[in-house]
C-alpha cells in the first residue's frame, strides 16, 4: 500500500502548484509511482494542469465516484498522464464540471477510492480544498500518514487559520502532527515574513518566491521543470522528509 500525504492550507497558498511539484520530485527523484488526486469540483483542476489537452484526452474522477461500487478498472481510466511518465497520474475533475454533474458520493466511497489510489502507487498526494466540506479533503486529511499545511505570509492566511483550526480540534486530524510550510506566492517587497513566522510559530520550511512557478502557474505550464536551485533545494528537503 502507497503513501498517503494530504496537501491543506489557507485559499491561494498554492496547494495546487506546491502538490504537483511534490510529486514530480518523489517521482523524478526516487523513481516510485505517483498519484495526485484534486478534489476540487468548484475549480476543476485538470484544465489548470493540461490545458491544451482536448476533452477526449482527460478523464474525470467523478466517474468511478458515480459507480456504484469503486473498481480498480474505472480508477485506472480516471486517471490522466503525461507521455513518457507513465508512472506519474493525475486525477481530478474536467472542465465544465461541477458537484452536480455526478451523483453525490458518501464516504463509504471515498474511503475506498483513496483506498484503490494507494494500492496503485508508492504514493498519493491529495491537494485538498481549504474547505474541508469537500468529503474526499476532509477523509484525506484523517487518513493521511503525513499532513502539509500551506500558510503564506500575509493577513489573509493569518486569518484563515484562526478561524478555521478550532474547527479541527478533533484528534482524527492530527493537527499537532501538521508539518507547516510557508509559501511565499509573491514577491513583494514588504511582504511580511518575519511577522507571520512569529504569529505561526512552528514553521517546518519556508519556500522562497519562484519566478519559474509564478510564470508556470500562468501560462498554464505546471508540469514544466523547475530550475530554480533554491526553491529545488527546499523542495528536496520537504520531499526527504515524506519519504
């Protein structure tokens, strides 16, 4: 059975840019089979990864969802890779999708989705929603062995988790075992850092800015290499400690 790490933080900490470099490092670096899974239905994910993909060529998680039972055969159908990385999928929902365009599922099947997830690969990465609602986030986050929490330094994410983490007080969520990590999304020149790492404390690693994942992130091209040393430095040593 694969490794199930939960990728969670405040809106617009780069859940989605940081769990896709998370896995293309495990992947290119220790040559294991990995799996990210966005379940995102609010803001589809698979046009953000592969947009110039046509409808024909992607596959939506919502399908084995709909099933009645889950099926190893209609997970593997699910799932979208990039030519030449076999062992490196994506699984998320199409665009135009929404939560009504399948049937809603329980958590008996969200169990067993992440369940069949893990036993196709060495490791799943759930890039979850902020809003723990979402049922497929909220069963990642209890099951996963090991649990990211994105913050950025700003007043927003600041306020994020003041009023959401008393919400997860819950031992399932094994918030004290959370390895926080800041991700600094902008390059400002009074972004402040220092301050937010004193009212965040515990700070695991800090990311640096990376122009390379701003310029990727809007121009569509997120499974492009990064060659930014600093910002790979960091990422090795968050991925060291996962595996």
């Amino acid at each position: 059975m694969g490794k199930l790490i939960a990728v969670w933080g405040s809106p617009c900490s780069g859940k989605t840019s940081f769990s896709t470099k998370l896995a293309q490092f495990i992947y290119e670096s220790y040559n294991a089979t990995v799996l990210m899974l966005s379940p995102d239905c609010e803001t589809p994910i698979l046009p953000v990864l592969f947009p110039n993909s046509k409808s024909d060529e992607l596959f939506s998680v919502g399908v084995p969802l709909s099933k009645t039972d889950i099926l190893q055969q209609e997970v593997l159908k699910s799932i979208v890779t990039i030519k030449g990385k076999m062992n490196l999928g994506f699984l998320g929902y199409k665009d135009g999708e929404n939560k009504f365009t399948y049937p809603s599922y329980d958590r008996k099947k969200a169990e067993a989705l992440l369940t069949e997830l893990k036993k196709l690969s060495d490791f799943v990465i759930v890039d979850c929603t902020s809003n723990l609602d979402n049922l497929l986030s909220n069963i990642a986050l209890e099951e996963a062995e090991t649990i990211i929490r994105l913050a950025t330094p700003n007043l927003k994410s600041i306020s994020f988790f003041s009023s959401q983490l008393p919400l997860y007080s819950n031992p399932k969520y094994k918030k004290e075992q959370h390895i926080l990590v800041m991700n600094t999304t902008e390059k400002e020149l009074y972004m402040p850092i220092e301050e937010a790492t004193t009212h965040f404390k515990d700070i695991a690693f800090i990311l640096p800015y990376c122009r390379d994942l701003r310029e990727q992130s809007l121009d569509g091209d997120l499974l492009k290499r990064i060659t930014d040393k600093k910002f790979n430095a960091m990422l090795k040593m968050i991925a060291e400690k996962m595996v």
